[in-house]
C-alpha cells in the first residue's frame, strides 16, 4: 500500500500526554513516520517518534524576526526527539509566564497574538526548504482559534498546491463567545475571513462529534466525517475486587476546575470510606489552578505521568471522572466537542462519572448511550457514589454497556480504515 506524505500543522506537537498532541498522535498511527511531518507553533520539544521531520515556530520566534530578519523556527529530526520526557513544554521564566497569559483568552490577548504573526516573519528559506524536502501530498490541518495558524495553512496549501483535510475538535465557529466585545467581533470576523480561504482548499472535513457534524452543515460544503478518539482495551485493567478510589485524569483548563473543586470538597464532607477524596493526574501548570488543587478542597493532586502510568492508574480505579465547566463562556468552547477522555475511559473497566451541563455533546453521548453517569451537581457525586456501592449489578451494567460503545464507535482499526479513505480521496482530488 501507498500511503500519502502527510504534512501535519497544528499548535501543538504530537504528545502522549497533551490532549491535543495526544488526540493526533492517536488518529495518524498508522502512517509511517517518513510519511508524517509537523509544522507545529508552541514552544515544546518531540517527545513522540511517530513522526521524525518537526518544524517549530514560535511565538519568540516571530518576535526576534522584527526584532532582526532572519530564519525563524527550528527543525528537529530523528535524532532530537526525546522519548523518555513526560511533559513537551519548555517555557519558563518569562516566556511561560507569557503563555498563561495567553491562556486567559481574552480578546485582546488574540488580537496581539494574531498581530504579532501578521507583522513578524514565519515565511522563511528554512521552512520552505524543509516543506520541499519532505514534498507532502497533503495537508492535515487541526484547526484553532487564532487566525494566524488558518493564514500560515492557506498559504502553504497555495504555494504547494496541495489539498487540505480540515480537522475540527472544539467549536471556533459558531461560539459567540466575546463576540459582544469589539476585539472578540474583530478576531472572529478574522478568523472566519481565513476559514473560508482554507475552506476553498479543503477536500475533507472532520469532526469529533455528531453534534458538531450537523451543526457544521450550516458552514462547509465539503463531506463531514465523524471520527472519535480511538481506543484499545486497558492493559492494565484489574478486576472489580482490586479496584479503588476515583480519579481524573487530564487538563483543569477551560473552567473544569471549577467542577473538579466542588466534587472535591462534596467528597470531602461525605467521608465515604475508600473515596475520601479526588485523585487528579494533571500536567496543568497555571499557579492559579494549581493552587486550588488541595486537601482543603478534597484533593490530592499528582502532577504529571506519562500515558502508560495513566493507563494503569485508571485500570485500578472505581471510578473515573469526566468533568465540564458550567460557566457559558466555558460551553461555547464545549458544547459540539467530545471530550478526548471519553474513549480511554469506556476502555479502562472503571465506572464513568461525567460531570457537566446537560446540552453539551460529551455529556450528551454518555448518557443517551447510558454508558456512564451523568451528572449536572458536582455537588451530588457522593450520592451517586453510595448508590453505585450498594447496586453492583448496575454498576456492572453501566460497564458492558461502556465496552458495547467503545467497539462500536472506538475502535481503532476503524478509524484507521475511515482515515485512509479518506486521505487517499483527497489526494485523488489533488
């Protein structure tokens, strides 16, 4: 089989721990690494060998080139991928003091970043010697909300005349977060502006999520396919009888810690013996949230661990947790995705708490396929927990019904083939 060169240009690089990284590294398994390459903009190192060409472009990267001209961005081969790390970032001092920042989101924090990438140089000899080298048949774009990564993929696809498989994990389009403000209007007349030029290059669509597949009708002309994170069967997994606690596992961003806070301290309070408080696995790195992330509040938090050690944490748990912010500016971002969570934990063997509000997709999928709880009180998770304790024959229920849903829609063989299809059709089309 021949399979298509794959230029990957996302924020992040691949990752076996950030969601983002994670999630791609996961749906382009199946290439071979000398058909993969990443043109990546966050300020970490490879730590994932599926792929061998990266191309990094930084924020100080883009700055230092008006600052003086010259090549921005640094190329990492084979050789400068380090596998034994567990976290990829690797800002600190000032410049990770500027990314938190930047996580607040605020729409002037978009409007200068965006800025910042019109006026600087990321178009250099080195990139564009780089990108020939590899010679890509196509471009695998996972889209974000700032408009300076849809300008950088248009331009690439033009130059190159290659096609474009659009690939869309949260909603940036039909949110109308800050679009009441004149800078949030701004930014989003932006970035729809640059959609659309990238739109007139892509063959494909993909989303994570029903939901998000009907409602993006309404934008793009192009086929929609739906492919949901795969995942295989835990390893790790044990059996009812060797299981305890209850976790998460997984970013406290985009107001989850706010939900994670509250179930904490109901924990807390309850005192139920073996589930006295929350165990979070996280690689978050805001001091802000961090330091909410305590005893006081019913938590014992572990920092970060690598993909297999959160393999084996959630294969000894009783539960896992799901969690979602409640706040609206919080659900615009939510509301069409599909938590990247959900599939390694209908595989884990542990009970699936979400928790969230009752109309976003991830809640949404869980509970009309009853494979999980699905609460909208973070507040109520001990009595659900008592529940659980003293109804094993439903618990037990919940999991089949969990594995039933990972085969059929989890499955890593099928999104494999259903990604093939349709790289090769977009290819056909080049």
């Amino acid at each position: 089989m021949k399979y298509p060169k794959v230029l990957v240009i996302s924020h992040n690089s691949f990752s076996r721990t950030n969601n983002m990284g994670k999630t791609l590294a996961n749906m382009l398994s199946w290439l071979p690494s000398d058909a993969l390459a990443q043109l990546y903009f966050h300020h970490e190192v490879p730590t994932v060998d599926l792929c061998r060409r990266y191309f990094r472009i930084t924020d100080v990267d883009v700055l230092r080139s008006i600052l003086r001209r010259g090549n921005a961005g640094t190329v990492f081969g084979e050789q400068d991928i380090d596998t034994n790390r567990i976290a990829a970032r690797t800002d600190s001092g000032v410049t990770a003091k500027v990314y938190q920042a930047g996580r607040k989101r605020s729409p002037f924090m978009y409007f200068a970043r965006d800025m910042l990438w019109t006026i600087g140089s990321w178009n250099s000899r080195k990139l564009d010697r780089w990108i020939r080298e590899f010679s890509p048949d196509l471009i695998f774009y996972a889209s974000g909300d700032y408009s300076f990564s849809y300008r950088i993929t248009e331009k690439l696809a033009s130059r190159y005349h290659i096609p474009v498989v659009l690939y869309c994990c949260d909603d940036y389009y039909l949110t109308t977060r800050d679009r009441n403000r004149f800078l949030g209007r701004l930014n989003y007349r932006r970035r729809m502006k640059w959609l659309k030029k990238v739109s007139a290059r892509t063959e494909q669509v993909i989303v994570i999520s029903d939901k998000m597949q009907k409602a993006y009708r309404r934008i793009f002309h192009q086929p929609i396919s739906v492919i949901r994170i795969a995942s295989e069967m835990n390893p790790f997994a044990k059996s009812a009888e060797e299981r305890s606690g209850i976790l998460y596992a997984g970013g406290l961003g985009v107001g989850r810690s706010e939900s994670i806070q509250e179930a904490g301290r109901a924990l807390k309070k309850a005192d139920i013996s073996g589930f006295e408080q929350l165990d979070v696995y996280s690689g978050e790195r805001n001091p802000r949230l961090l330091e909410a992330m305590n005893e006081e509040n019913g938590i014992c938090f572990h920092g970060a661990i690598s993909g297999e050690q959160v393999l084996k944490k959630i294969g000894a748990a009783r539960y896992v947790l799901l969690a979602e912010s409640f706040d609206e500016d919080a659900k615009g971002r939510t509301r069409y995705s599909l938590s990247t969570k959900i599939g390694e934990s209908l595989q884990s063997g542990a009970v699936l708490i979400a928790i969230g509000p009752e109309d976003i997709s991830s809640m949404e999928y869980i509970r009309d396929r009853e494979a999980g709880v699905v609460m909208q009180d973070p507040s109520e998770l001990p009595q659900v927990i008592r529940h659980l304790e003293t109804h094993p024959e439903e618990r037990e229920k919940i999991l089949v019904r969990a594995g039933k849903l990972a085969e059929s829609c989890h499955d890593q063989k099928k999104n494999d083939e259903k990604l093939v299809d349709i790289f090769q059709k977009a290819c056909g089309h080049r």
